[in-house]
C-alpha cells in the first residue's frame, strides 16, 4: 500500500517503531491494515452482539441494533435509508450455521482456519472439546473483555490448514515477545490470582481440541505461557457498531436547520438512554494481530490513532498531526481521560498493562513531578482502569 511508514529496530530495550517514510499531513490515513487474524469476544458474542465471524462486520441494522441496547423493541429510527448493513449478502457456514457478512467472509475464512474450528452439528454440544476450552476461558475472563482463547485458537487452525506452514510461523514471530517473567506477568494479568492452575488448565482444553506434532512446542507449559503473553500484548481491540456507523452517515446529511437539530437531539437523547440499560457496552467486540499497527509505540501526545470507520476489522491508522519523513508515528494505549492524568498514574496504567515506563517528551518534562497522585485521582485508581483501557482499545 504505496507505504507512508514502515517498521524499524529502535533498540532491544523498546523494540521496533513505526517510521513516516515521507511527510504526512494532519488528518491523513497513514494505512489501512487487516489482522493476520482476529476473533470477536466470547462474552461479547454470547450476550447477541452479533458480528461477522470473519471480519467482524456487525450483522444488525442499525435499528436493531438500538432496540437490543434500548431493551426496547418499538424504536424506529429516523433516515433508515442511513444505514449500511445488507442483510441480502449474509451468509451462514452450512454446516455449523455460524454467520458472515457476504460470500468473501465466507470463502475467507474457510481458506485460512474454518475447516479445523468448524463445530458442525456439535455446535451446541457442551462436551465438544472446542467448547469446553470457550466455557472454560469464559469463566476465568469476564468483562470487560482484551482478549479470546479463540484468537490462539485460530493461531493454531491457520498453521494447520496452511500448505506453507513456515511462512505463517514467521507473520506470527514478528510480534514482540517477552522474557519469562514479563510473560508471567501478563498472563497474571489477564487470568488474575489464580492464573497458574488456570493456565494448566486451559493448556490442556487447548491441547485436547487443537493439538499439532508441527506445533508442539506451542502446546508445551512454556510455549503456550509465550503464545498467551504473545496475545495478551499485541492483540489489537477491535469495535464494530453498526448505529454509530448509522449515526457518521447522519452527521454527514444535509439538512434544514430545524430538522439537524432536531435529529440531533434525537441522538442524543438515544445515547443517553442506551448507556443506561447497555453501560458503556455499544459495540461488538473483538481483538486482532496486526504486523504494522503492532510496531507503533505509545506516547501520551500522540501523533496519530487507529479506529475502525469501515465497520469491520480493517484498521486505519490516521495522523492527528502533520508527521515529517523520518519522524517516529506514535498511538497512545490510554484513553483521553488516563492522558490528563499525572505522569505517575499513566506510568502505573503502562506498567501494570503493558510493562514499560514511558518516556515521551510530556513524561521526560513532567519528569520531576512529585511522584504522588491526587488525592481525586486515587479514587479514580483500581476498578476503572481495565474498564477505560478496554474502552480505549474499542472505540470505533
């Protein structure tokens, strides 16, 4: 994709760094990337966020989608013609029923991991071992969602049905990997106190549905401990939100001035309503691996952010700023609220999420800030956290 950045080896302390390879102007798209592979959540789909099983394209019209939120069946939305899901290109898997957005999905997904995960008619059975290995991680990762047993899993499927397994070895190893006690860390992390016997645990589910001699080495306590921690810091969250691609198309209609605002207030008001039935829980959601997006390294004044504006897996990476050919692109992994936090609280939020200290211009000037937080930002401190990484990770 005529390539406005590319990847380079910073160092072996901070990895790679992604690189404007000419001068970008502010509000341009840098790229557009697909995931080596990604999987929607498994709470997210069990609670009827319905997506594409492939690309995550959400399956629901946007009205739909908002009498599920609302909990309210008899909204009608204004301007239906607005909305961009063709339900007439829907297609399901015939033997397992699982649902695409179109033929491409379909094919697609059946090319690169389908045939191995296919449930079949065992699609309801609690005793098939891809579903207890579901059930299994359900139990241990409950909302808010940053990761799926599923995304290992189709890791795994890919390389089986692959005729060049190397070359998928190799897309796989670009991603960062950690040391022993980084990995122990993360998957602590994800799994919580309990995450030794839980990760034995998973191991082998795993192992029972998905075993390959070709990738033994993933299924041993260490390898699968590295393909976890593999996961657990690179998958990128990906959101899919079929009202709030309704609501874009609406933002961009020309209307008489007493019909925008009323139409405005309408959306408004319907915000309003959904957070208080759905909370902050709008989105399908998933998470993927992405080879160029994984590069970009964080800054609390970033120079560029990803989103999902084409309602599907594809990210776009878009400048906030003009970028100059040579200059390091950078995203930020906390959302804007954790951004006016002091350097102590961000850094506390990289660690514990992303085990790295920062040292962006704004960190190194704020570097001797008295390491102590607000008293207003204790209480801030804790259970919100995941809730705003999560938060930061899905906004489409």
């Amino acid at each position: 994709a005529g390539a406005a950045a590319e990847a380079r080896f910073i160092s072996s302390a901070k990895g790679k760094g992604l690189f404007a390879t000419r001068n970008i102007r502010k509000g341009e798209t840098v790229f557009v990337e697909r995931p080596v592979v990604s999987s929607q959540f498994l709470w997210n789909a069990l609670y009827n966020y319905r997506a594409c099983d492939h690309c995550l394209r959400a399956l629901e019209t946007a009205e739909e989608n908002a009498q599920r939120l609302l909990g309210k069946s008899s909204l009608v939305l204004p301007h239906p013609e607005q909305c961009s899901i063709r339900k007439d290109l829907h297609q399901q898997c015939p033997r397992c029923q699982v649902t695409y957005c179109s033929a491409e999905c379909r094919q697609a997904a059946l090319e690169q991991y389908h045939q191995v995960l296919c449930l079949g008619p065992s699609r309801d059975d609690p005793t098939h071992p891809l579903n207890k290995l579901q059930e299994a991680w359900r139990n241990m990762h409950y909302p808010p969602e940053t990761s799926s047993i599923m995304l290992m899993a189709r890791m795994v499927a890919t390389i089986k049905q692959a005729k060049d397994k190397e070359w998928w070895i190799k897309a796989f190893s670009q991603f960062c990997s950690k040391t022993a006690n980084e990995e122990e860390e993360i998957v602590h992390k994800l799994l919580g106190d309990k995450f030794k016997g839980q990760l034995e645990l998973l191991r082998s589910l795993f192992t029972e549905a998905l075993y390959d001699e070709y990738l033994s080495r993933w299924f041993t306590p260490e390898g699968f401990r590295s393909l976890f921690a593999l996961v657990g810091t690179n998958g990128q969250g990906i959101g899919t939100s079929s009202l709030s691609q309704w609501v874009h198309a609406c933002d961009a209609l020309d209307l008489p001035m007493l019909q925008r605002e009323e139409l405005d207030a309408f959306i408004d008001q319907l915000y309003k309503d959904i957070e208080k039935e759905s909370g902050e829980f709008l989105n399908c959601e998933g998470s993927g691996l992405y080879v160029l997006q994984s590069c970009c390294n964080h800054s609390c004044i970033p120079n560029a952010e990803t989103s999902f504006p084409e309602n599907n897996f594809l990210l776009h990476l878009t400048a906030l700023e003009d970028i100059e050919a040579g200059e390091e692109i950078c995203i930020s992994y906390l959302d804007c609220c954790q951004r006016e936090r002091s350097r102590h609280s961000r850094n506390k939020i990289l660690r514990e999420n992303y085990l790295f200290t920062c040292s962006c211009p704004k960190c190194l000037a704020q570097a001797d800030d008295a390491d102590v937080t607000s008293d207003e930002e204790e209480e801030g401190e804790g259970e919100t956290d995941d809730a705003e990484l999560e938060d930061e990770m899905t906004d489409v």
